[in-house]
C-alpha cells in the first residue's frame, strides 16, 4: 500500500513539473504579444504625429 502512495507523489511531481512548463510558455506567449501590441502602437503613434509624411 505504501508503494502505491510513493508513486503517485512521484507522478504528482511529473505533472507539476508539466504544469509550470504549460503556465511558463502562456507565459511567454502573452509576453510576445503584449511587445507586438506595444510596438504596433508605438508605430501607429509615430504615424499619426505626422512621422510618415
């Protein structure tokens, strides 16, 4: 009965270990596409100031 326990808390640990790396690539991901939104804006900004004229 106590190998049963010692095993699921190893396959516990493999999932959490999943979990971060899912959460750290969301991560990522929103970060990538906060910077691109922040650079579109950025450009847009510069564009309507009268940068492009």
């Amino acid at each position: 009965m106590t190998d049963s326990v010692m095993s699921d808390t190893g396959n516990n640990d493999h999932g959490a270990d999943e979990l971060r790396r899912k959460q750290r690539r969301k991560n990522l991901a929103m970060l990538v596409i906060l910077f691109g939104w922040a650079i579109m804006l950025y450009i847009v900004a510069i564009l309507k100031m009268g940068g492009a004229s």
